[in-house]
C-alpha cells in the first residue's frame, strides 16, 4: 500500500511540466515519509512481524541452523569484511571473511535462544554493515526441558529430557546427535518413552563422535508449532568413569600398600587426568565404623600407603575415579579386605584362657574347702577340761563332758567305778 502510493506521487511530479524548487523539497519530505512508516512501529509490533529468518534486501543474507553457514549475494568490488554473530551467553563471535568468499560458518552453538548475525563489506570504498536476526519457531514453552546425557561403562549414553509446558498432548519428540566436523548426523536409534512420548534416548554406538557434539531435540504436532532445543556438549564433561581395575592390598610390618589400575575409558587418557577417592573402614563385632575418606590424585602411581592395623580389626578399602578436573565421582568399587586378624585372634585366645583359669581356680577352691570341711567331720576336735576357775567364756563356747558323754555313748558302754575313801582307825583304838 504504502509503495503504491509513493508511485503516484511520483507519476504527478512527472507529469507536471515545471516544479518550483520549494515544492520538490516537500514532496521529498512527504515521500520520505511514506516509505519509512515502519520506523515507528513499536517493538512488540515489530517482533509479531517479524519472520525467523529477517533477510535483507541488498545483501540477501540467509542463515542455515543445520550447517551454522551464514551466506549473502556477492557483489562486485567487494573487499575485507567479517561476520559477527551475537549469542545470548557467549557474547560476540567474529569470522573474519575471506576475498572473494560470500560466507561465513560458525562453529556448533546452541540457538533455541535466538541469535542475531551480522555482515560487514567492504564495496567501492563504502563498509556496508546488515544485520539479520534468526528465532525459534514454534510456541513458547513447547520445547523440550531438562535435557541431559551421561556416558557410562565407556560405551553407552543415555540421554533424557522431559515434556514442554506448553506442549500439547499429541507432541512427538525427535533427538538428532551431530559431530562437530558437521560430517555425521544420527538420529536417536532407541527411544525411551512416556505413555507414548519420547522422553529419553539409549545408545549403545559411540564411535564417530567428536569430543564436542551437536545434540538437537525437535518436536511435531498437529496442534501447534514446537520449538526446538539444542545444545553442545563436551563429551569428556558427561562421562561417568567406572571404579579402578585389579584393586590389590600388600602389607609388611609397618604398612599396607594399595594399588589400583586407571578404568577404560571411551577415550585413551593419562594418568594424570584422573582422580581417586578412597574409603577405608574399620571392621568391628557391631560392623563398620570409622570411615575415612581419601582424595588421591592420579599422577601419584595408583597407589597409597597406609599404616598397618597392627593388633586392630580387619579392614576394608573402596575407590572411585572421577575426571581431575571435575568431581563427578563414578560407582564405588567392591570391598577389599587387608590387615592380619591374627593379632584379634590372640587376644580372644587370652581373654578365653583367663576367663578358663579363673573358672578352674574357682573350682579348686571349692573342692579344697569341701574338702576342708569332710576333714573336720572326721576328725572332730579332742575336747579339753573345763577350767571352772579360770575359764570365763560364755556357756555356748564351753565344752561340757555331759555332751561329749553322750556322743561318746555311741560306742562301747564304759563302766563307772565308785572309790570309797576309807580312813583307818589308830591301832590303840
């Protein structure tokens, strides 16, 4: 409408045979008015006009998602330029433009949040400088959320995200996994789901992966647009290392020597990028207590020495690895047990040769003092005769002829003799 009306501005300024300068100077003005009324159009108008990919028209700027390939119509006596493509959390990234060359590739980054990408030619001794803004299509809150990958066992990853918001019920979601040389494109071969949902990836395959991979969650319905979510990941950031290989324990007789060897990984690493976390318990009658937790770093040999439990309990020992640059520690390994229980066993032996000597003693005493008392019955005490005169002891301690006289009266009778005292008259009498 509004390039329609220009035109018949221009067709009457034609048709008239002389115009004053003043009046060409307001039909300018007017002109120029009516070919720039988007200027005043607010942002938000703006943004609901606005289509995902804004090309320009004197460059013709495209941007490709798939390949990250920024390209633009050539034009002639075009020299130096650079490309700058603008990223919500990386900032400015800059390529620089090659003669002759009519684009620009970015390296992989996520864009679900939208970038804004911008071109700078040289042409005639004029820069000229475009700017081109690239959205997210699809509803607002239909993308997939809470997207994550862990690698394990060095050969399989599983993936998981969860359903948008936003997101209809009929929504179908698709990951596509890309390397970053962008020459190896795969789409998910086993999907997990949620009640008929794609929630979830299973892969068993590896290989082809670069140590930075493109990761691309779409999705479909027959409701309404779905916006994307992507995302770059460092491989080595998202694996979970297994525990150590051939855990062994040696010990002498002052210390205990642990030795391990480094898990496999996907990828070949040195020693020293690992880390190791030892837990060491003391084993006990009521179970473990005591646990010490050790950091060992890997450029330390895969070993440590620890002083030799002596006359204590047995001891166990597990270990986990994790990447030396980032404490995501891995599954424990089994127990292993070392120190002697020889010395334990020694001194339940003692405890137990006590506890019998003490038992035996016990018993000899009893048996001497029974002993001691048969004898008493056998050999009762001789009894003595009482003193009246001198012996002032209670009745109950005094020592009677008339009871020894009974006692006595259980063997043979004794005949009791009476003495008469006859006193001889004088031989005169």
């Amino acid at each position: 409408m509004w390039e329609r009306q220009a035109a018949a501005w221009r067709n009457t300024a034609l048709s008239r045979p002389s115009v004053s300068p003043l009046c060409a100077l307001v039909m300018a003005v007017l002109l120029s008015m009516l070919l720039v009324p988007s200027l005043f159009l607010t942002q938000d108008q703006w943004d609901k006009h606005l289509p995902t990919v804004e090309q320009n028209s004197s460059l013709n700027m495209k941007f490709d998602p798939k390949t990250t390939k920024l390209t633009w119509d050539c034009q002639e006596n075009a020299t130096y330029g650079e490309c700058v493509l603008i990223h919500k959390e990386k900032g400015q990234i800059k390529k620089k433009v090659k003669d002759k060359e009519c684009q620009c590739t970015f390296q992989d980054c996520s864009l679900h949040g939208g970038v804004t990408l911008t071109v700078e030619v040289n042409i005639n001794q004029r820069r000229i400088s475009e700017t081109l803004v690239y959205l997210n299509p699809g509803g607002e809150g239909t993308a997939a959320q809470n997207f994550s990958c862990l690698i394990y066992n060095a050969d399989f990853m599983n993936c998981t995200w969860a359903k948008g918001q936003a997101a209809p019920n009929d929504v179908q979601y698709f990951l596509y996994i890309r390397d970053s040389k962008k020459k190896i494109e795969r789409e998910c071969p086993h999907y997990l789901k949620d009640s008929g949902t794609h929630v979830g990836c299973h892969l068993q395959d590896l290989s082809g992966l670069t140590s930075y991979s493109y990761f691309l969650v779409n999705g479909t319905s027959q409701e309404a647009g779905i916006q994307f979510f992507d995302s770059v990941l460092l491989l080595k950031e998202i694996e979970q290392y297994n525990p150590p290989n051939n855990i062994t324990v040696h010990c002498n007789e002052s210390h205990c020597f642990i030795r391990w060897e480094k898990p496999r990984t996907r990828k070949t690493l040195s020693i020293r990028e690992f880390q190791y976390q030892l837990d060491i318990q003391r084993q006990s009658n009521t179970g473990s207590s005591g646990n010490q937790l050790i950091v060992v770093s890997g450029d330390s040999g895969n070993k440590y020495s620890f002083p030799r439990p002596g006359f204590r309990a047995k001891h166990t020992v597990k270990i986990r690895t994790a990447d030396a640059r980032k404490a995501h520690w891995g599954a424990w390994s089994q127990p292993t047990e070392f120190g002697s229980a020889e010395p334990e066993s020694s001194l339940v032996h003692v405890y137990l040769l006590v506890v019998l000597g003490t038992f035996v003693c016990g018993l000899t005493i009893s048996c001497l003092f029974k002993r001691f008392l048969g004898m008493n019955r056998l050999f009762p005490p001789i009894p003595r005769i009482k003193d009246k005169l001198s012996d002032s002891r209670q009745i109950d301690h005094q020592i009677l002829w008339e009871k020894f006289a009974h006692d006595a009266g259980k063997g043979d009778k004794e005949e009791v003799l009476a003495v008469e005292e006859v006193t001889e008259a004088p031989a005169n009498a």
